[in-house]
C-alpha cells in the first residue's frame, strides 16, 4: 500500500486531470480512505492549479451575457412559484404510486426489509456524524460538483409552491442533492431519496431533513446503480424511511 | 455570497462582474468559440446561484473554485463535440466516397496573482510550458502529452510537476 510520502509527487498532476492509470488509481483509493494529509495537499494542490486560468488571453463577454443570465436567474424564481411538472414526470410518478400498492404477501416480505433498511438507517447516520464535524461534506459536495465529467439532474416538483431541487452525479465522486427554499417535514417525517431504476422497484438513497433555512445538501450512501437509473425522485416518509415509496414523489427528475 | 444564499439575483449580478471577465477568458481559451464560451459561462453561474449556500466565506475564496468548475464544464464540452466530431467522422467513412486556500491569496492581491502566474509559466522553456498549457487547456494526461509533443513519458511528468512547484513557490513569496 503506498504511502502519503510516495503519493505526494502526484498531486500536481491530478489536480491538473493529467494522472491516468495505476498511479491514479492508487491515489484516488487513498484519498477515499479520507487521508487527511493527502486531503488537504490535494486542496492547496488545486487551488494552484485554478491559478492557471489567468494564462488565458483577457477577453470580454458580451454585455448581453450579463442580461441573459440575470434574466435566468429572474425566470427560475418565476418558475418555482409556477412549479412546473412535464408529463413524462407525471408518467413516473404514477408508475411510482402502482407500486406502492402491496399485496399481503410482499407486505411481509416488506417487514423484513423495513428492519434491514433501519439499520442501514441508523449506520448512515452515525457516518454522517462523523463527515459532519468536518468540512468534508461540504468539501466533497463542491468537489462532486465541479468535477469533469459531472451531470445534473433537474428534480422538479409536482406542486406550487414548491423550489426545484437539483442533483449531480459523477461517476467516480458520487451523488449530491442540493437545494434551497425546501419546507421541513412534520417532525416524525422525512424526506426519502429514490432512485428509479429503468427497470424494477425504486431503490432508496436514503432520508434527508433540511437545514433551519430550508437548506439541503445531502451525500447518499447510494446502493442502486445510477448507470442504470432513469430517474430520482422524493418523497415524503416517516422519520426511519420506507422501503418503498408510500407517499406521490414531490420531486421527480430524469437521469439523462 | 450571503446575500447570493438569500438569493437576491443582484448578488448574482456582483459576482458576475467581479469573476465573468477572469471565467469567460478562461472558457473562451478552451471552447475557442464566443457563442460555446457564453453558453458555458452562464451555466457556471447559474450553478452558483442555485448552490450558493454551499460556500461559506471561511471555507476559502471563490474564484479558485469558479475556476475548477469553468475548466471542467469547457473541457467536458469539448470532449462532447470531440465525440459527436469522431461519431461523424467514422458514419462519413463507413459511406463510400465519403478547492482550500492557502495564505497567498491573502497576501498577494487578484492582479499580482495573474502577472505572476504569466511571467513564471512564460520563463519555462517552451516544451515545458506547452506541457502544463496542453493539460490545463486541453484536459490532456500525461501519456497524451507525451504522444503530442513526442517527450519521454517520463520527462513530460516532471516538466509539469517541477512547472507546478515553482509557481507555487513564485505565488507564496510575499
Ligand atoms: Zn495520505
């Protein structure tokens, strides 16, 4: 097993993207052991590396750019008080609710899954502790975030007057859900993550609760394969979680 | 950026005029297009407003981090046309005839920065500043820069490790 020691002459290069191969791997395996020292290298290793935008030639936007985008920004606010669902949402969400009628014999198969996901329930918790007493979970969300190769996925909700929730995953980093504005749910309720395969039953990413200002920023133990998701959805759950959505999704959003 | 957590859209309109100028340089270096630049560039700022309660001011500054994500968003669209490009290429064949900071930020202000960074990279001898420039610009990794400029895989990595260490030592003198 290598080394911090050996490791160190390859921050550089992956801050930068250029590290392939066996020596990516190893230190990518590294860091994800959470190594506090590589860890913190690797942040000074790519602020350096952001210093190189300015070899950049200086060009000027136009000022239309400045418009447009403000203009976005000021129809996104529009869109969040409209809450606007498309129909292949509905579709899903549909899909969603047939699934949630049990027959008696699942109902007991369901038993002995409720139990298996409560203590899934409870190690996630206790992990998150854990992350949450560092700056890591807010390290790794903007990491995911900014990464190459990161995809965003659009979760809009099926009622006024609810804000969209945004995710993004990337295939090496993971998956982090994020949003602002989002309601707190009764005190023996939770928010419930699902990820909705092509094929099959939706697969629970786990329960969140917004922060006091309705902020959200959760980092799913994610067991179902987002390669094969079509969709990520939310629903309202009790406190422990189901394992199957009880509950219409408020949130619904296609995995492109 | 409290007021950007607030979501007050003229926040938004600060930040743009403080970073747009140093971020669209940068995409525009990479997209080599006006029209892809500004579309990427109004991407990485809505991205910033949708997730600004993720910045907290003591966690660092924020234009390293608008950096890292600009770069990453130009290079996955270039990688995207390369494909689509390729994708064209091969049916047209197939037819016959056919971010932490560390204390220099605080000492050394945005403009001081950006000379340093252009007359540090621009003393290196040329293979190794088109080395970093082809990994920065181009999202190329080692063996391909190897590849394009013909170097020992060897010597490309420590032209860019070695680049890398002396502008950080150029950033860190006060
Ligand atoms: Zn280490």
């Amino acid at each position: 097993m290598a080394d911090c020691e050996q490791l160190r002459q390859h921050y550089e290069a992956h801050a930068l993207g250029a590290l392939e191969g066996e020596e990516r791997v190893e230190l990518d395996a590294h860091l994800a052991r959470g190594c506090p020292v590589c860890t913190a290298e690797m942040e000074r290793a790519r602020w350096l590396v952001a210093q190189l935008a300015y070899l950049a030639p200086e060009a000027e936007p136009s000022g239309r750019l400045r418009r447009k985008l403000l203009e976005a920004v000021g129809g996104q606010r529009a869109l969040e008080r409209r809450a606007w669902i498309p129909a292949w949402a509905w579709a899903g969400a549909v899909a969603l609710v047939l699934l949630t009628v049990f027959s008696v014999r699942e109902a007991r198969r369901v038993q002995g899954e409720l139990a298996a996901l409560q203590e899934q329930v409870r190690a996630a918790r206790e992990q998150n502790r854990a992350l949450e007493s560092d700056r890591q979970l807010y390290q790794r969300a903007l990491a995911i975030l900014s990464a190459a190769g990161t995809r965003e996925v659009a979760l809009k909700p099926g009622q006024a007057p609810l804000p969209e929730v945004h995710a993004y995953w990337n295939a090496e980093l993971g998956l982090v859900v994020s949003g602002h504005h989002i309601p707190t749910p009764a005190a023996d309720r939770a928010w419930q993550l699902w990820v909705v395969p092509k094929k099959g039953k939706p697969i629970s990413a786990g329960i969140f609760r917004p922060g006091t200002e309705g902020q959200v920023l959760f980092l799913p133990q994610l067991e179902a394969r987002m390669a094969d998701a079509a969709a990520l959805a939310i629903s309202e759950e009790p406190a422990a979680g189901s394992p199957q959505p009880t509950t219409t999704p408020l949130w619904v959003g296609p995995v492109s | 950026m409290d007021q950007l957590v607030r979501r007050v859209p003229e926040a938004l309109g600060v930040l743009y005029d403080r970073h747009a100028r140093a971020v669209y340089s940068l995409v525009l270096r990479i997209a080599q297009q006006a029209a892809s630049a500004e579309e990427i560039v109004q991407d990485v700022f809505l991205q910033v407003w949708r997730n600004a309660h993720l910045y907290q001011p003591s966690r660092g500054p924020v234009e390293p981090w608008l950096f890292t994500l600009a770069r990453n968003r130009a290079l996955d669209q270039m990688r995207l046309k390369r494909e689509k490009q390729r994708r064209r290429e091969e049916t047209l064949e197939s037819q016959p005839l056919a971010c932490a900071a560390p204390n220099p930020e605080l000492l050394v202000d945005r403009q001081r920065r950006a000379e340093r960074v252009r007359s540090l990279i621009g003393s290196l001898p040329v293979p190794q500043r088109k080395a970093i420039e082809l990994a920065f610009f181009e999202g190329m990794t080692h063996s391909e820069i190897a590849k394009a400029l013909q170097e020992p895989l060897g010597t490309v990595k420590s032209w860019i490790r070695t680049g890398l260490l002396r502008l950080r030592e150029a950033l860190e003198e006060a």
